[in-house]
C-alpha cells in the first residue's frame, strides 16, 4: 500500500542531540537540541554554551578529568531521552553501557593519563602518569612489551618449523629490546620526578618472565 504524503514521519531537526568526543580537541560536545535541550544539557551535565561557526554549541569545560567527562554526557543523555528527544551518545562516554570491548577500556585509560599528563602541575602528577605509563608489570609500555615478546616468540617459531627467512621476525626482536630500555629509562625519569620515590636503578629490572628480547627465537640452520 502506498502511503499518502500525510502518513510519512515528520523529522524534527531539532529534536536530535548527538553528544560525543570532538577528535581533534579531544572536548565532549553536545550538537542539536533546542532552548528546552540546552537547558537539560547545561543543568544536569555542566555542559557550557560555545559560539560555533553554525551557531551555538555545548561542550564540557576543559581540562575535565575523563571519567567526569563520561558522567556529566550520560547524565546529559539520559535527562534529554527522559524529556523525549532522540540521542545519540558515544558510546565511550556512557557510563551505564555494558563494557563494550577491552579495546574501549584501554582507550579511555589512554585518555584519562593523556588527560593527568596535560594537567600536570607539578612532579608528583608526572611521576603519577609515568607510573601508569611504565611501572613494572602493570605499566602501558611493559604490557606491550610483553605482547610483542609473545607475538615475536610464536612468529619466530613458525618461520622455524616452515624454514623460512627469519629476517623480518629478528627486526621485530630488536625493537622489543629498544622499547625494553626506553621503558626502563622512562621508569628512571619517574622515580627522578618523584623526589620522594626510589632512588633509580643501577641496571634494568626485568619488564616480564618472558624470555630476555636479546635472546632470538631458534632458527633451524639450512
């Protein structure tokens, strides 16, 4: 059956807020909505109006820890569905989502030091972000040290068992080294900017139980 004009749904514009992260600022934005919507969004998520190039937009204030950022966009979200509008809020900034993926969650730790790193006012909070960045076994950098260990040891392995060129597998070994030292010099920097830390190491300390990434994969001879 063919609709007559009347029966086609009206789309109001307006009605729609889309709320998510502006990739090259990094700020959470609020796009669309009217008066009634920029009210809810200011009220019940401390978002602030801005002047845009097509008129007016809300953003969260900068320098907002991250997970303050999360909270005041679903608080947002959930008044603006609550008074009937369509929303779309990311969702990397909805703190009542299920836990989409270990990919989202290293993300927003990845912005959340991006975000101590940037408001970092004295040694201390540097110290703090060079901890999570390079700590021993729960550091970012000792972490993908030890994926990449896993991923060159199996790699190294296979061309092996298949005689073939372990070239490209090697290149791989020898940057698992250089990030094994640049993460062992990031940790000295740490305990430098903690004047109250450890005083730095004489030698590297081991960045996993995984075997030294000096040490190549065997490679059967020819």
């Amino acid at each position: 059956m063919t609709l007559a004009h009347r029966d086609e749904p009206t789309f109001l514009v307006l009605d729609y807020v889309t709320i998510t992260r502006d990739p090259k600022t990094a700020l959470v934005v609020a796009i669309g909505g009217d008066q009634r919507a920029a009210g809810l969004l200011q009220t019940t998520g401390g978002f602030h109006s801005a002047p845009g190039p097509r008129g007016d937009y809300h953003r969260l204030p900068h320098a907002l820890p991250v997970e303050e950022q999360r909270q005041g966009a679903t608080a947002a979200a959930h008044a603006l569905l609550l008074a009937g509008y369509s929303v779309h809020l990311d969702p990397t900034l909805n703190t009542l989502a299920t836990q989409g993926s270990d990919r989202q969650a290293a993300h927003r730790h990845l912005d959340q030091l991006t975000s101590l790193g940037s408001d970092a006012t004295d040694d201390r909070q540097v110290a703090a972000v060079l901890t999570g960045i390079a700590a021993p076994d729960d550091g970012l950098l000792p972490r993908l040290t030890q994926s990449l260990i896993a991923t060159w040891a199996s790699w190294g392995r296979r061309l092996n068992d298949t005689d073939r060129d372990p070239q490209v597998a090697m290149q791989l070994g020898v940057i698992v080294s250089n990030l094994s030292t640049l993460t062992w010099q990031i940790e000295q920097i740490r305990n430098d900017a903690d004047r109250t830390g450890p005083a730095p190491q004489t030698r590297p300390s081991p960045v996993c139980t995984a075997p030294s990434p000096l040490a190549a994969p065997a490679i059967r001879r020819r």
